[in-house]
C-alpha cells in the first residue's frame, strides 16, 4: 500500500509489483507514476534521449490534423476574435499557438523548456517560458485555456486543473487533449507488459523521456474532476492516435529503441491502424466550460 491518493475519488493507490514507479487505484483506475522530470526553462543542448528533429517530423501532420479538429469544435461555443484570449500551455513548438492566432485568437504560450520556447516565438505569439500556473500573475484570466498532450505530464493533475479553472473568465472553455488509459493500443501494451515484453509499455509512458507521463487516465476521471471544481463538460470526441505517415520516426524517435521490437511495432501498427477507430480511443480531446466562480 502506497501514501499517494488518487485525485479522482480519494482512495489509496497501490504501488505495481513489477514498476516501483507506477502506482494505481483500486477503486477508480487512476493511473500515477513518480518517473523522474528533467526540463530546464533554460535554453541547453538538445536531450541527448530524443531525436527532436525525427519526432517533429513523426507528430507534425498528427498534431495539426488533430489541432484544426480542435479548433473547430471550440468555434461551437466561442467566436475566435482578437477579443477573445487563449492560452496553450506546455505550446511546445507553438503549432497549435499559430493556428489558434491565424484564427483570430489573442493567443499566450507557457513553456518550460528553453528550446521549445525559443521556436515557439516565431509564430508570433506572446511566450512565457516557465511553468504553470507560476508564469502567471494571479489575476490573469482567459477565455481559452488548453492542455494539448501536456496534462499527462504535468504533477498533480487536480492543482492544474484547479489552478486552470482560476485563470477561466467566467464562462471561458478548457480543453484537454490526451492519450487515455482506456485506450486500445495502451491496453494492448498493457496486456504485453503482463507477459513479460515490458518495452511497448514502458514507452507508453515514456520511461526514460526528460518529460515522461506522470498520469494516466480516461475522460471518465476528468469528468469528475472537473465536476468537483465548477467545469461542465460540452464536448468529447476522439483524436486520431496513429498516423502511418511518419510512423517509423515516431517509433525511433527515442535513441534507445530496439530495431527489430521497431519493426514489429512498425507492423502490427499498420496492420491494426485501419481499424484503430472500431476500438476505445486512444486519444481523446474534451472541453469544459466553467459555470461558476472557483
């Protein structure tokens, strides 16, 4: 038995016999890990564990694809004008920040790795390099606060959202995209783990990343969350998980990956990705609107 509780309902999470570091709950199904964050808001050398330039080329198309998705589901509840103000936080390269600014958003990055946000700031967008919520004056409010695949990384996933439902005018939307723990390719990694092939699993998580997950979860457990601290959900809908293009330097991105366990990764995942949407999804993009002053 573990001292961590789960911020979804409460109960003591158990630590995994096999990963000391992962932890889950009993009860609800959180999943929690203490995998260890190296991010520096400093600008240094690139993370000698990832090949950056192979995992912009591998997400790129995803990500943008998936971005106008969620762009367009947000023009559902809030008209996108230089009135309306938005903040991404963890904006990475910014993709997501240019596209929501070509759409009339008045947009704020928050990033805490150097690198990242020295690129970020050739969309042309405000940039605060840091962490949130501390980057943020306490009185700072926006229409738009998004967590585009960051959440997962973040500690204490019921602070950030807390701290996100804060900084919310009233009425404002949050949006939180991010793989699920309900998902047919985590299970899968899940089920292998079981049987001993730790790999697929560990990369799930993104064991040994500067910025591994530090959570796991389903839309089910935002939808409590969220409920507790004055959010509504009014959107959730899939995101496509898997793109055949750029697959390869997805799966070899990490300087540490087998090349035959690649290979099969490579395969399965082909053969599997024409009916990925036939299954749970693996990646999930809700949206809240706050109802009442938290």
């Amino acid at each position: 038995m573990s001292h961590h509780i789960c911020p979804v309902c409460a109960s003591a999470m158990t630590a995994d016999k096999t990963h000391g570091w992962l932890f889950a709950c009993p009860r609800c199904g959180f999943l929690s890990s203490t995998l260890n964050v190296d991010i520096s808001s400093a600008p240094s050398q690139p993370q000698k564990a990832i090949n950056e330039q192979a995992r912009q080329t591998a997400l790129k198309d995803l990500r943008q694809k998936n971005f106008a998705g969620i762009l367009n589901a947000l023009q559902k509840f809030i008209s996108s004008s230089p009135n309306h103000s938005l903040c991404d936080v963890g904006c990475a390269h910014g993709w997501f920040l240019g596209m929501a600014a070509q759409r009339g958003y008045a947009a704020t990055g928050i990033e805490p790795d150097g690198e990242m946000a020295a690129i970020a700031t050739q969309t042309g967008a405000n940039i605060l390099v840091g962490f949130f919520p501390n980057v943020l004056s306490p009185e700072s409010t926006f229409d738009v606060i998004t967590f585009n695949d960051v959440l997962e990384h973040l500690p204490d996933i019921k602070g950030q959202l807390c701290a996100a439902a804060s900084h919310l005018a009233d009425g404002g939307l949050l949006v939180v995209n991010g793989p699920s723990s309900a998902g047919i390719l985590y299970r899968i990694a899940a089920l292998l783990n079981a049987f001993g092939m730790r790999k697929p699993f560990l990369r799930m998580w993104q064991h040994g990343f500067p910025s591994p997950h530090l959570s796991y979860f389903s839309p089910g457990h935002l939808r409590r969350i969220t409920r507790e601290l004055g959010l509504e959900e009014v959107f959730c809908q899939r995101l496509e998980a898997i793109n055949t293009r750029g697959l390869w330097q997805r799966l070899t991105y990490d300087r540490s990956a087998n090349i035959f366990v690649s290979l099969m990764a490579f395969a399965g995942i082909t053969v599997l990705s024409p009916f990925l949407a036939l299954f749970p999804a693996d990646i999930n993009v809700q949206i809240f609107r706050k109802i009442r002053h938290v």
